[in-house]
C-alpha cells in the first residue's frame, strides 16, 4: 500500500523520485543530516562534492593537516545547528585538533573548519565576522580554548543539584 501511496504522489508530481517532498527546499538538507548524523561515515561525507570543493577552497595546502586532525574522531553529530565532525592528530589530543562544521540549507552548504596547533585557533569560513559563526564552531574553540579543562571536571561556578529519583510503586490493583 506505501508502495501505491509514493508512486501517485510522484506520478502526480509531489513527490521527487528520491521519496523527498517536490518543492521542498529543505528535504535535500534533511536527506543529508539522516544520512550522516550519528554514523562513522566521515570519509563519505568530507567527499560530499559541494563540502570537499569548500574544504580545498578555503584550506588549500593546509587541508591535509585538517584531515590529519581529524585522524582520531568520534561519529558525525548535530550540534549547534550544523553537522559536526570533530577529532585530534593521533597521541595528540589537547595539541593538534580539528573540527568541520557544516550548515545545510536546501542545495546550499556553508563549511567552516577549525585547527588548533601550538595553541592557537585558525577557523577557515567565508564568514567575515566571528559574531557570524555557527554554534558548532564557537564552542569548539572554547573547549580547545579551554584545554578541555572543564569537560571531566565541575568548574568552580557550576552547582550540582543531584536528587535521588523517587521509587516507583506499582499497584496490584
């Protein structure tokens, strides 16, 4: 029966034969954020043509120290409004890192990548003000920023209210 529903709703020109809503500018965005959010496929999405093209336009020669900086990484998340995919240089958290940030609107990608060496932070964007940032990339910078210094243990203005949950009674009714 799902299978008559697509096919008249494409025969009648509402639906794109990739099962994405016809006219729907954002389904080609959502296509590629539940392709790739919470999956290990970061080789697949760094070739995706229009985020490699940007990734060579805005890194050029210092590209393969990005790739190099994402050697150790976990999945591809969603955070900050952006596909996130974020990592270090082998045995060398804390000292060589990376991060790609990707906004997807319709067909339109934005891709703002990060390095931090030696210290310090050098973001790639076409973006011409910091205040312009995703979220994605802002917080990473705090957390490199940072030494991480606050990702295992409770900063000093942070106060943990911790409540034991209530045992749940069942009813022999």
């Amino acid at each position: 029966m799902q299978r008559l529903v697509v096919l008249m709703l494409t025969v009648l020109g509402v639906m794109a034969p990739d099962g994405s809503i016809a006219g729907d500018a954002d389904a080609k965005s959502r296509a590629m954020i539940d392709r790739y959010v919470g999956t290990w496929a970061i080789a697949e999405f760094l070739e995706e043509p229009a985020i490699r093209g940007e990734l060579r336009a805005l890194l050029g020669d210092r590209l393969s120290e990005l790739e190099n900086s994402l050697s150790v990484s976990g999945g591809i998340e969603y955070f900050g409004g952006a596909l996130a995919i974020r990592g270090n240089a082998p045995h060398s958290g804390g000292e060589q890192e990376g991060i790609v940030c990707v906004q997807v609107w319709g067909t339109n990608v934005e891709v703002h990548a990060a390095l931090f060496s030696k210290g310090d932070v050098t973001v790639y964007t076409r973006q011409p003000r910091y205040a312009y940032l995703s979220t994605c990339v802002k917080d990473w910078i705090a957390l490199v920023s940072t030494g991480h210094a606050y990702r295992l243990s409770r900063p000093p203005n942070v106060h943990l209210e911790s409540r034991p949950r209530e045992e749940q009674t069942t009813s022999s009714e």
